[in-house]
C-alpha cells in the first residue's frame, strides 16, 4: 500500500508547487509527504502556497469527497479504495479539512471491522505504512489503517 517514497513524493511535490496550478495534487504530496517528515522544506513551501492561494485552495474541496469511496468499500477492489481513500484523507488533512468529513472515515473504519476478511489481506501493508509513514493523529485515516491491520488477528482460529 505504500505507493510511494519519500523522494518519489519530494520530486512529485516539487514538480507540483512549480507548475502551481493544481492545489489537489500539491495537498495530497504534501499530506503523504508530512507523514513522513512535518517539518521538511518542502511541505513548509507547500503551507505557504495554500496560505497564499485560499480560493484556489477553497475551489478544490469539490475533488475530496471520500463518500462515494466509502460507499465501495463493500464490494468494491478493497485495495483501490483503501489507497484512494488514503490520497482523499492526506489531502483533507494537510488542507485542515478532515472535521468536514469525519463521519464518512467513521463508516470506512466500521465497514473494515464488520468485514475483516474483506481486508485481512491488506494488514501487512497497513502495518508497514503504519510504521514508516503513519497518518498524522488528526488524518482521517489512521483509525481505518489501524482497523486494516486489526482484521488479521480478528481472523485467527479460536485457542482450543
């Protein structure tokens, strides 16, 4: 699950602070980008622009909807949807904008509880991005993530 490096995103991020015109794809690089170093040059660059860009910033709330998302998670390629979920949730998080959609990151955690099995295959992943690039306390999706990694020990034969 985890897509990138931390060069892959300082390159990605970089590239996108330079053209300047995408406020979607600068808030996600610099979401992920912060799970790995806060403070790095280059998402402090990244806070600037969105302090100098509000309405370009405030235009691109439209693009992070993670409700549909949620809504796949059922039945949809649990995969594709964690890792998208992911790109929306770095991106709401970096943007402030996580309270706003609180409740649909609520239903993702739940639907990976209620369907361990469904997401008992991604654990691995999840604890690996857990522990090399964890979500902010305040990214919607660390309580999903830790529920990903959970659901392999809730699959584990009864003792006896």
């Amino acid at each position: 699950m985890i897509r990138r490096d931390q060069e892959e995103l300082r390159d990605c991020l970089g590239v996108a602070l330079a053209e300047g015109d995408n406020a979607l794809r600068i808030a996600e690089a610099a979401g992920f980008l912060a799970r790995f170093e806060a403070d790095d040059p280059l998402v402090l660059e990244a806070v600037a622009w969105r302090e100098a860009h509000g309405e370009t910033v405030a235009d691109a709330r439209d693009g992070l909807d993670p409700g549909a998302l949620v809504d796949g998670l059922r039945t949809g390629d649990a995969r594709r949807i964690l890792e998208n979920l992911d790109s929306v949730a770095a991106a709401l998080s970096f943007l402030g904008w996580t309270d706003a959609h609180a409740l649909e990151f609520d239903l993702a955690r739940r639907a990976v509880v209620a369907l361990p099995e469904r997401f008992a295959p991604y654990a691995e992943d999840a604890q690996a991005l857990l522990a090399k690039a964890p979500p902010l306390c305040e990214d919607p999706m660390r309580p999903v993530w830790l529920a990903v990694q959970a659901s392999q020990w809730v699959l584990l034969p009864a003792p006896g």
